[in-house]
C-alpha cells in the first residue's frame, strides 16, 4: 500500500497571470500558500489478475486502460504502465471549492504512481509533469500556478516566462509573521462547487483580445511582485493587496463574481476585515478573508451563516505519507 498527501493552496496574487495566453506574451507572477488541507490517494495491487477497481467521486472496475473514464487517472496510468491496481482518492474539501484540487490530484496520483515503481520524483519535476498532463494532453483551459502552489509546499513566489519556464522561491517569514498570518486568515465556505474552466476559457480569451484586462493582468503580476518584498515587512499589508486583487480579478470574466459574494464580501469588510478574495476561478466556493485580530470575532459574526474554516500553512507540499512496498 502506497499513501500520497497532497496540500490545497490558496492563491494571494497573481491569479490569472498564469495563464498561457498571457504568460506567452508578457510574463506572469503569484504568490501562493499551500494549506492543511489535503487530497489523499492510495493504490496497491489489485486481488484480480487484470483490470482495475478505481473509487473517487465514483466506482470504477475497468477492465482494460482504455475503459477508464477518469481522464487524469487514465492519462497518468497510461503514461507510466500502470497495471492492476486498486485506487482510492479522498479529500478534506469537496472538488470544485477553489484551491486548485484538479491540479493536487494530478500531482497526487503522479507522486502515487512513481512511489509505487519505486522511484523518487522532486517535488518541481511533479509540478511540471503535472501542467503538461493537464495544460497539454488533456487540453484543460487552466494555468500553471496550482500544480507548483500544491507540490512545493510552504509559501513560494512563481513566475512563468514567455519560454515556458517557470522559477520559484519561498516567501522569507519568520515563524511570528507566518503565526500572524495564519491567525489573520480565515475561509468562510459560501456553499456550490463549479467547474472552473468556462470562466478560465473567458479569461485566457480575454487576456488575449481585450487591452484593459491585458493591463490589469500586468498589474496584478506587478502585485505578486511587490507583495513578495512588503510582506515581509508587515503580514498586515496582505489585506489591502487582496481586496486590490480581487477589485481587479472581478474585472476579467463575467461569473467571477455575483450577488452572494459581493454581499459577503461587502459584510465581512464593514465589521473590519481589510481585504479578501473568492478562491479560484470565481462563481462559488470559499470566500478567503484577511482580518487584524481585534477584529476577527466581528467578521466571524457577521458572516455567522457560513462554516467557518481557519487557515494552516502546509510546509510539506507534496508527500509519501505511508508505503508499506
């Protein structure tokens, strides 16, 4: 029996400059923080001499790779000769909530599958693996800072250049600012879950035809940038980055945004919140809020009919939690 565990992240700046329609012609930067909550997939070999039992969302038993449905499942099987095995995925959230869980699982499964050959992969080799199984075989409209935010683990600024590279280095905090920082974070769950990829298929049209977006795009890049140095100054500076960020990313597709979350939003910065941001593409999911402390009860009041879920840093990013192999 092989375990992986896999952080979700949550993005701080940046989001939507990953994007390749973008990135491939004026560069792109986040800075995002993988969090304590968790994809775990397990996989040993399976009692029946050929096919495969394969729970997730749903129950599979194919017979052959190719009866598989799963796309990533049957994309990282097939790429690496996998035979014969029984596969179990399990989350803290529920898919579709906004912290890059498509992007975790593929990484996931990758880190899975490699530990079951009995090899090593790193931890930026299974990011890259993972963007060109999404971004290039399975053709998903996404962009590459989820795969790199869940694998790498900790705080890290990305950057991806118009050559398809990508760089990255962890953001400097001490261990006070990173208690502050999670103090000050707080996830208010609104309720549905969605595909991201209509309003992400909006986005990268967008970044490429329309030359206001184009510019906040560049802004908001300039953002991660500059959040990289003054965060380390003052965790408090994140707030007005976020609610900055968000004023922005709001601008880029229709469905970011609606009714429901402006309202929330509108609330939590009355009773003292300093910013935020709805998590992923937009449209639903969790609503993340920066808050000085003083504050902290009188937001947590005012958005009273939500679940309330705190905020931990994961230092780990992708890892073998067990192998019994």
């Amino acid at each position: 029996m092989i375990i992986s565990r896999t952080p979700l992240r949550v993005s701080f700046a940046g989001g939507g400059t990953d994007l390749p329609n973008f990135y491939r012609q004026h560069g792109g930067a986040v800075l995002s923080m993988s969090i304590q909550k968790y994809i775990y997939l397990a996989m040993h070999s399976y009692f029946e001499k050929d096919g495969y039992i394969l729970k997730y969302s749903k129950l599979e038993a194919p017979r052959t790779l190719g009866d598989i449905e799963h796309r990533i499942i049957k994309q990282v099987f097939s790429d690496l000769d996998i035979r014969r095995v029984d596969f179990n995925s399990s989350a803290d959230v529920p898919a579709g909530t906004g912290m890059g869980s498509s992007s975790a699982f593929t990484v996931g499964i990758l880190n899975l599958c490699y530990a079951y050959k009995g090899q090593f992969v790193s931890k930026a080799t299974l990011a890259e693996m993972a963007c060109e199984i999404e971004i290039n075989k399975l053709n998903e409209p996404i962009g590459k800072q989820d795969q790199y935010g869940c694998a790498l683990g900790g705080i890290n600024f990305i950057q991806f250049f118009e050559d398809e590279s990508v760089a990255f280095e962890p953001v400097p905090l001490s261990y006070e600012q990173k208690r502050q920082l999670e103090s000050s974070l707080m996830m208010f769950y609104l309720g549905g879950t969605r595909s991201a990829s209509a309003i992400l298929s909006e986005q990268s049209k967008n970044s490429v035809e329309n030359v206001d977006i184009i510019k906040n795009l560049r802004f908001m890049a300039g953002q991660a940038h500059s959040l990289r140095r003054d965060i380390c100054q003052s965790v408090d500076v994140l707030g007005e980055y976020l609610n900055e960020g968000w004023m922005r990313k709001r601008k880029l597709a229709p469905g970011v945004s609606n009714p429901l979350v402006d309202g929330c939003y509108d609330r939590a910065l009355a009773a003292g919140a300093t910013g935020g941001k709805l998590l992923g593409a937009g449209g639903s999911g969790f609503l993340l809020v920066y808050c000085p402390q003083k504050k902290r009860q009188d937001v947590i009041e005012a958005l009273a009919e939500f679940d309330l879920h705190e905020v931990r840093m994961d230092n780990a990013g992708a890892t073998i939690v067990y192998s019994d192999a």
